[in-house]
C-alpha cells in the first residue's frame, strides 16, 4: 500500500495564506472599467390617461396598415390625429 502524503492544518494555512498576500500584492492585469453616468437629456414626459374608443373595423384596418407602412405605433397616429382635429376645430372658432 502506497500512503499519499497528508497535510497538515498549518499547510494548509500557509498555502492559503502566501495565495491571500499574492493577491494584495500583486496588481490586476487586466484594466478596470469606469461607470459614468448617463444624463438625462430627454424632457419629462406628460402625464398619460387611457382612452378606449370603438371604432369601424374598416377604420381600425386602416390605421394598423399606416402604421406597419410608416413604423408608427397606434398610440402616436391616435395622438397626431387628436392633436389635429383639434386643432382644426380652434382655427375654425376664432
């Protein structure tokens, strides 16, 4: 029988112990990585409300069309074509 050769608690603390002080000793190769903080330069949004409306089916189809022709979401057509009608109407009442 061949017996491995055992270590002993305090090898064991040397060991870990010379790994601990190579460690603090030593500087990292690689380089470290500086975070900087984005800056918020978009403007605040407006404060949003829901709004559900029912709509023809033809006139639903329509928009979605606009919107996969043009990329612009239902949300942004539904706000630009608000925005215009009233802005129309308060031409029209001056």
């Amino acid at each position: 029988m061949v017996f491995k050769e055992r270590f002993t608690m305090t090898d064991y603390k040397d060991k870990l112990g010379g790994l601990a002080d190579k460690l603090k000793n030593d500087k990292p190769k690689t380089p470290i990585q500086e975070v900087h903080p984005i800056r918020q330069s978009a403007p605040l949004k407006e404060e949003e409300a829901q709004l559900n409306v029912w709509i023809p089916k033809a006139l639903l189809k329509r928009v979605k069309s606009y919107g996969v022709e043009y990329d612009t979401s239902l949300k942004d057509i539904s706000i630009d074509a608000l925005k215009f009608f009233l802005d129309a109407k308060l031409k029209k009442s001056i």
